[in-house]
C-alpha cells in the first residue's frame, strides 16, 4: 500500500495504527503527516493514550498522579481553559517524562555509579526506574500541597500513606536535589520552585515521623554514592529491611 492511500484508509484502522505506536514522538510524526490524521488522533487521543502510555512511559501510576495534580492547580488558576482535555493531559505527562529523563542524566552523571563499581558498568534500567518513581512522588507531593492549608494536610495524608520503605527512596531523593546543578531550561524544571520546596518539606515531615519510630536505619554496603542506598540495585538487599508496609 502506498503512502499517498494511508488517508484513504477507514479511521478505525488509523486508530489502530496510533495505537500500535511504540511511543509518542512516533504518534506526532503520523498526525503531521495528514491533515486526517492530526484530525483522528485529536479526536481519539484518550483511547490512542490508554494504548501507548503503559510501554512509552515509565512509573505510569504515579506519573499520571502528578499530571491529575498538575491539573486540577491548573483548572484553578485557568478556569476557563478551552483547549481539548485530553491532549492538554497528554502534553503535560510528555513535558514531565522529559523532565524525569533530564534529571536522571544529572543523577548519572553526579553519581557515577562505574567508577564505584568492580565492572565499571552503568546504571541500570531498574535504579533509573526507582529515581523516577521518586522523581514523579516528591514532585506530585509539591502539587498537593499546593497553596492552602487543606492542600498541605492532604499532602501530608499521602506522605503518611507510603511504606517506610517507599519514604526511604523519597527522602533520598529529597536530598540529592541540594546537590543538583538545576540548570533544566530546555524542559521547564526547577527544582527551587515552590512546588518543589513544598514536596520536600512534606517528605522531610514524613520522613522525621519515620525516623522517630526508628526506620531510617540500614547498614549502608560499599559501594554506593553518598552513602545513598535506596536506588541502586545492589543496595536492595539492605532496603528489603526496611518494612514494606505501615506498622
């Protein structure tokens, strides 16, 4: 079949071809190849999402908690917005996905997990995993507790919510973004907004309540970066002490 006839084809079968998509850059080089196609996929963006997302992006769940969050602080300070909901939606969880990328190459290059390491190799698939999921929680935290006082109390609801274990990764994270450089202005994050400053505080607060019943501690094994453990994927065997669910 030739390019040229690809418009002419019925728009259940072009929805089927976004939804085959491996990711999204692939579904906005398809919609700008066709007037058709930009049309279809505006209208079926939310069924041409739920098929994407879970292989395109990472942490999924709580990566779609932040742009909820995002969200409703955005339908209060635009509340006449007009633009299609669901593309709006989606921009805003890619926006976050380049943001999580650009923070995890900084996070790489700070810890420069070869030169700790006997083979010299680079960090996984499943430490980036982990700094993401903890990259997307603080900030997602940061937007519920957004500006009043109900929205600090709910934040803190959620902090409260998370395992010992879950907090551990969350108040490393917390620390390492002293130490981030935070030049991200190609993808608009800025770790000394206040949406930041408000997730670290309330992990801070989660995390001293932790502390208090005595679960910050674990043996800390070689080699690890900073004496941080809760990432790496050698370390994981010292994190597993640390409970898994709420006492």
């Amino acid at each position: 079949m030739s390019a040229c006839s690809l418009p002419g084809l019925p728009t259940e079968i072009i929805c089927k071809i976004f939804r085959s998509a491996p990711d999204f850059s692939v579904i906005a080089a398809l919609a700008k190849t066709a007037r058709v196609f930009y049309y279809i996929w505006r209208k079926h963006a939310g069924s041409i999402y739920k098929a994407v997302a879970p292989r395109a992006i990472s942490n999924l769940a709580i990566a779609e908690r932040l742009a909820d969050e995002q969200g409703i602080v955005e339908a209060m300070e635009q509340p006449h917005g007009g633009s299609n909901k669901s593309i709006v939606r989606i921009k805003r969880l890619l926006s976050n996905m380049r943001c999580a990328s650009a923070a995890s190459a900084e996070w790489v290059d700070f810890c420069a997990i070869h030169k700790w390491r006997e083979d010299q190799s680079p960090m996984t698939s499943s430490e980036m995993l982990r700094f993401q999921h903890a990259f997307y929680s603080v900030w997602a935290i940061g937007f519920i507790g957004h500006s009043s006082r109900e929205d600090r109390d709910r934040a803190l609801e959620y902090v409260d919510e998370r395992s010992p274990r879950e907090m551990f990764s969350l108040n490393e994270f917390s620390d390492w973004t002293f130490f981030s450089k935070n030049e991200f202005e190609p993808v608009n994050l800025d770790f000394k907004d206040d949406n930041w400053h408000t997730g670290r505080e309330v992990v801070s607060m989660g995390w001293s309540s932790y502390k208090a019943r005595g679960f910050d501690f674990v043996l800390r094994p070689q080699p690890t970066p900073e004496d941080w453990v809760a990432f790496f994927d050698h370390t994981q065997a010292w994190v597993d002490e640390v409970p898994a669910d709420k006492c």
